[in-house]
C-alpha cells in the first residue's frame, strides 16, 4: 500500500515533476550565481562580444573571465538573446531555457505519461547539478532526443536541424547521426544533414565576416584538442575533469600515458555490434534502448566529460530503468546509479569521500559504464523485445 502511494501521488505527478525540475534549476543557478561571477556564462557571454568584435573566441581573456570558450562558432548567436541581457538576468534565463528545452524533450518521449513523470523527477538532481554549472548540457541533450524524436516521426528537416545544432555548439553531439539507421528516407536525411550543415556553418558570418568565422573553426579544433591533452594530464590536479572511463582507468590504475585510443577504439566496435539487429530497426523498443546506448556513449567516453555532462547520460538511465520487467536487482542497481551520479557530490557522502575516492578516480563515470555494459549485453540478447508494451506510447505531440 504505501509503495502504491508513493507511484501514485510521487512518481507520477506531473505536477510534482514539473515543480522539482524547474525549482531545483532555478534554486540552484541563483544560489551559485549569488556565491560567484557565474564564471562560465561570462564565458558564454564572451563568445557574443568576441565574435561581433573579431576578437579570437578560444584565447584566455583573464581580465573578463577564467578559462577558455570550448563551444563552435554558431554558439555565438544562440547565446545572443540572454548575452544583451543584464548578467544576472541573463544567467537566469539562460539556465531556465536549458531546462525548458530538456523537459520538452523528455515529455515528448514515446513513453507512457506517467512514465515521463517519473524520469523526471528521477533526473531532477542532476538538471539541477548542471543548472548550477551554467552550462549547455540540457540543450546539448534536448537536442539528440529531439533528433531521435523527429526520426521517430518521420521529419528528417527537423531531426538533422537539432543533430547539427547539437554537433556545431559541440562536438559529441554528432552521436545523433547513429539515427540514421532509422531514417526512411535516408536520401532525405542525407540532404537535409548537408542543408543544416551549410547553414550552421555560415550562420555566425551574420555577426561577422566571413573570414574571421572561417579562421574560428580552425582556432575551435586547435582548442579542442589542447583541451583534450589538458584533461588527461596526471601530473595536475584536475579531478573535476575526465570524468570518462579513460579517466577511470587512468587514476585508478595510475596509467599516466595511457592513450585513449585503447579504450574508444574497442568501444567504438563494442558499440557497432548493437547496430547489427537491423530485423528490429522499426522496433520501438529497439530503438529506445540503442538512444540510451547513444547518450551515455556521448559522456563515458569523451575526455572532456565532466559532473554537469551527466545531464546527458541520466536521462538515459533512467529510461533504460522503466523499461525492464520490475526485479530486486535492477531496483538495486538503479538505486546505486542515482546515487553514485547524481548524489556523488552531495553531503550524502562524507566530505573525504567526495574530495579523495569519488573525484580523484573519477568514479561518477563508474555506473554509466557498467549501464553501456548491460544496455550491450541486453541487445546482444534481444532483451528489448521483454519490455511491456503498455509502458510505451506510439506517438508524440511533435
């Protein structure tokens, strides 16, 4: 009876998955911006200003910030609207969009109402980590489900718009060409991937010339990849970066030299196996199952990952969570996934805990990869095709 209650009035109030989401992000991003500069959206603020004034946007401007712009060129105009704003309402806003993108996203999955709920409110916690980052994660997460949910509806303009929105602001965000597999239209795809990518390519240029954002993208690859030798360096403290499963190996072990190549390589091979059931390309359930695979691919293994990326890796848990048939063990091992990701930072673990065994072997990464291990093994095994029907739905409101 009590459990009863709990789904009921808990796990599936809309009500109380929209307050926890919206007022966790807001609580959060006031407390840090009242504590702070709100370092990175001067950052991002930067990117604005840089760009209109052709000013290199991957250079350390320590009179105006600390560290380093790390996002593409075309993120210039999709910070310009909170950019001209007054800082602290800019920083505002800014977080709140990130938050209204997500949970769009999220409300709009091929799940069950309730079910959407409940991942939600499961996610709360880390929306509001990253809300407290000031970061793009959420959007950059929005957008690969927006991907994956524009396929699912046929609309291949609107899909490959978020994919390469997602990959020109970063990188990692062209996982989302792993739905082309579902794509039936795959010369439509193709076309309109060519189409956005022309676009975001030259959108900047409305800002500035031609050849500064020519020259930016060149300047971006060079910072990215400073960046990537900066993340994996030993003989620095750095504990809050490499939050992949390179960086566990690397800390845990004390492989100094170790080449990440070794470990996204046969990643990489691992990952391609999941793509051989192409009987079930149609399958929802498949389907469902291979977007978790991409969105906690995208943060375990990439150097940069880092506690407010896992934004984009929880969701995934937490979908994989209510597809399986109910069990002791995959209660239990959700249970040890919300806390060592979403809590690690918290004062639920002692402040020793935190500052020498979960940040300095990166162990944040540690239940997204044991997930990616399971989320292999149960496609290998068509474990998808266990997933109750009732728990999903067969159409968005997109």
């Amino acid at each position: 009876m009590a459990f009863a209650f709990f789904q009921k009035n808990i796990l599936y109030n809309k009500k109380l998955a929209a307050f926890l989401w919206f007022s966790l992000s807001l609580i959060a991003v006031i407390l840090e911006y009242s504590r702070s500069t709100g370092n990175n959206f001067l950052i991002f603020k930067g990117v604005f200003e840089h760009t209109i004034q052709q000013k290199n946007l991957y250079l350390e401007y320590p009179a105006e910030y600390a560290d380093v712009n790390l996002y593409g060129p075309v993120f210039s105009l999709v910070i310009a609207p909170f950019a001209i704003l007054p800082v602290w309402m800019g920083v505002v806003l800014w977080v709140m969009f990130n938050a209204t993108l997500l949970y769009i996203a999220i409300q709009n999955l091929p799940i069950a109402g309730k079910w959407k709920n409940a991942i939600l409110i499961f996610s709360s916690v880390e929306m509001m980590n990253s809300a407290e980052w000031m970061q793009s994660n959420a959007m950059i997460c929005a957008c690969l489900l927006f991907g994956f949910l524009f396929i699912n509806r046929n609309k291949e303009v609107w899909a490959l718009f978020f994919i390469l929105l997602a990959t020109f602001i970063k990188l990692y965000g062209i996982v989302g060409f792993t739905f082309f597999l579902f794509s039936k239209n795959k010369g439509k795809f193709i076309f309109w991937a060519c189409c956005w990518s022309v676009v975001f390519f030259v959108a900047p240029m409305i800002l500035s010339s031609k050849a500064f954002i020519i020259q930016s993208y060149s300047d971006w690859y060079e910072r990215l990849q400073l960046k990537d030798i900066r993340n994996t360096r030993m003989d620095i403290k750095n504990d809050f970066q490499d939050i992949s499963v390179m960086g566990m190996i690397r800390r845990i072990f004390h492989i100094d030299d170790l080449k990440n190549i070794w470990v996204t390589l046969p990643a990489i091979l691992l990952f391609a196996t999941q793509l051989l059931r192409i009987p079930y390309y149609k399958d929802l359930r498949y389907r469902l199952y291979l977007l978790c695979s991409v969105l906690i691919t995208t943060i375990i293994f990439t150097t940069s990952s880092e506690s407010p990326t896992y934004i984009i890796a929880f969701p995934a848990v937490c979908i994989w969570y209510i597809l399986q048939p109910p069990s002791k063990w995959v209660n239990g091992f959700f249970i040890f996934a919300l806390l060592l990701t979403s809590f690690s930072y918290s004062d639920i673990f002692t402040p020793y805990v935190r500052t020498h065994i979960v940040r300095p072997y990166s162990l944040k990464a540690l239940p997204g990869f044991i997930m990616w291990l399971i989320l292999l093994w149960q496609i290998w095994r068509k474990d998808f095709l266990k997933v109750d029907m009732a728990k999903l739905e067969n159409s968005t409101n997109l």
